[in-house]
C-alpha cells in the first residue's frame, strides 16, 4: 500500500506529454486530411482513458504520497476528461463500501430485479435491453462526460431538490470551478484553433475514451453468477473476491488502463496504488484460485447478465426469464445464498 512520489511523477509524464503531443498532431493531420486522423483519435482515446486511471487513483489518495499533489493532479485529469473529480470520486467511493450489496447500488447501468423485469411491459422490457446494449456505451459514454456534469450543474443551481451532486461546500467549489475550466477552456481553445476541428477531435476523443472505461467497469463487476446480494446477505470480502473480476488484459492494455484489471486486488485494499497492483497479485496468486478470471473475448457475453435474482444471489441474463432456466438457476444456486459467511474479517480502510 505504500505509494512513490517519483513513480507517480513519471507516470503523469508518460501520460501527458503523449497526450498533448497526440492533440498537436490531430490538429496538424485535420487541417492536411481528416483520413489522417483514426489513428491518432484512437491514441488519444487510450492517452484520455490512462488520464481517467490516473485520476481514479487520485481520488483513492494513493497515486502520490501527498494528500495535496493527488488533489491538484486529480483535478487536472478530471478537467481533461470534463469530469469534476472530486464528486466523481465519492460516487466511487460509495461503488467500493457497497459492491455486491444490490440492494444499495444497482451498478453501472441501474439493473432491474427479475421480478421488476417481469412486471413490466414488452416494449419496456426492449427498451431496457437496447439502452444497456454494448453499442451504447458510445453515445452513453459522451452524455456521462460532455454533457452529465454540465446539466447536473444546471439542474443543482436551479432546482430546490436536496438530491445535489455535491454535499458540502468544499464539494460545490470543486464542482462549480471544474465545470467553469471546462467550458472556458473549451471556448478558448474553439476560438484559437477553430471551433470545427477543435470539437470535432475532443467530442470524439471523449465518446471512445468514456466507452472504453464504462466497458471495462462493466465487465468488472458484470458477469455469469457474480455476487449480487441484498443488505441482509452481503459480505464486504466476498464482494470483494466474487462481485469483481481479474480482468487479463494484453501488456499494452494493462499500461493504458493503470493494471485496473487487477479488480478484486485493488477492491480487497484501495490504499494500493496502480504499480503496485500486478505485485500484489503475484505474490498472493494462491489466495486468489477462486476469483473470476474474463478476457477481451468474454465482454460481450457479460453484457448479457443484465438482470438481478434476489432469489439465488447473482446475475441473471433477460433470455433466462422466456425459456425457463431461470427456474434451473435457482435451483442449482439457491444453496449458494445459504451458505454461511467467511470467518475472515475485512477491515476495510477509511474510503472504504
């Protein structure tokens, strides 16, 4: 858990100076030929995804060893990706205090219950299904980081709700003034280089880069018989160890995402920094038989299990419901939510 102030600087090096030099070259291909740019759009889409890694870290307070530089850095990658962070990051926050725990917090995409699917209607059911379809993390992903955090700005100033996205002024400041960079910077940098090919890159830049990462949280958490508990049922080191997933990625993959792969290592102890991860993993690979291991090749078959079975304790998929395995699934797993919990103790750490 021990995190390097000279690790985390070389780290956001290796990450900006590309990100910036890789903005340099799109507007230098657009301005020559826009059949220039695919390759340069998909780099800057990896460079923004590390930016986005970076940040997560940040928002652990792991990445340095100071409490000041993680908040500077964190809120320099959150403006890279028109995210405030630190509203971003006590979402997250809440993410790891509950994985597994259903009851509490429904996931990503804000799953159903079977018996929630099944009371509705047909066309409900359909549209349910299109909008968690892996196709729409792309327009999903650009509205989560172009225009979310703008509208609940919008929303939270205008609207007399308690429900706001920052809880205390400290929160309000932060989000208030990330919104504010945001689009000034935007404006700015719309005049200076031109409003069309400035835009066009960051709109595209944003949407693959934002479907990439909500692809990859989904497929860490969502998959065959993960754990999906109600309060009364759920443990914090199962959902730790069965409610996420060891992602294995190819080595150019593992560096873009900061080794995030490493799920359930990183959910067992958030106080690990990113370069730690893949070190901890190995030097604990006999503890860890039993965790689920995906694949670049799985993802789409996760993206199936877009139901919750209170019932048996996991995910089930829509397809289930209409051929009559659903009763098979419980069956064979309602021992499963019986069973007694670990004797181990996790203590978790203060953010968790």
């Amino acid at each position: 858990m021990e995190s390097h102030n000279n690790v985390a600087a070389w780290q956001v090096t290796n990450t900006l100076v590309p990100y910036l030099l890789l903005w340099w070259l799109s507007l230098k291909a657009a301005a020559i030929s826009l059949w220039l740019l695919p390759p340069l759009l998909v780099l800057l889409s990896l460079f923004s995804v590390r930016c986005f890694s970076l940040m997560h870290d940040c928002g652990h307070d792991v990445l340095f060893r100071s409490r000041r530089l993680n908040r500077a850095f964190g809120f320099l990658f959150g403006l890279i990706n028109a995210m405030p962070q630190l509203a971003w990051s006590r979402d997250h926050a809440f993410h790891h205090k509950t994985n597994g725990n259903w009851e509490l917090y429904r996931g990503v995409a804000d799953f159903l219950t079977v018996d929630e699917s099944l009371s509705s209607g047909g066309f409900q059911q359909k549209l349910y299904a299109g909008l968690r379809h892996p196709a729409m993390a792309i327009p999903g992903g650009f509205y989560y980081l172009a225009i979310k955090p703008r509208l609940d700005l919008l929303l939270g100033l205008t609207t007399r709700s308690t429900l706001k996205p920052w809880p205390n002024k400290a929160e309000f400041n932060d989000f208030v003034l990330s919104n504010l960079i945001t689009c000034a910077g935007a404006l700015a940098l719309g005049w200076w280089l031109g409003y069309g090919p400035f835009l066009g890159i960051y709109a595209a830049v944003l949407a693959m880069s934002a479907a990439i990462f909500i692809d990859i949280f989904f497929v860490q958490h969502i998959f065959e018989k993960s754990y999906a508990r109600d309060s009364e049922n759920w443990d914090y080191l199962d959902g730790a160890l069965k409610g996420t997933s060891h992602f294995q990625l190819p080595a150019i993959l593992r560096w873009f995402t900061a080794d995030i792969g490493y799920h359930n290592i990183h959910h067992l102890s958030e106080r690990i920094p990113n370069y730690q991860l893949r070190l901890c993993h190995e030097n604990n690979q006999h503890l860890l038989a039993d965790v689920p291991i995906l694949k670049l090749s799985t993802m789409l078959e996760c993206s199936k299990f877009l139901l919750w079975d209170p019932s048996v304790g996991h995910l089930v998929t829509i397809a289930s419901l209409s051929d009559g395995r659903a009763a098979e699934v419980s069956r064979d797993s309602a021992q499963a939510v019986q069973q007694p919990r670990s004797a181990l103790v996790c203590r978790p750490g203060n953010n968790s």
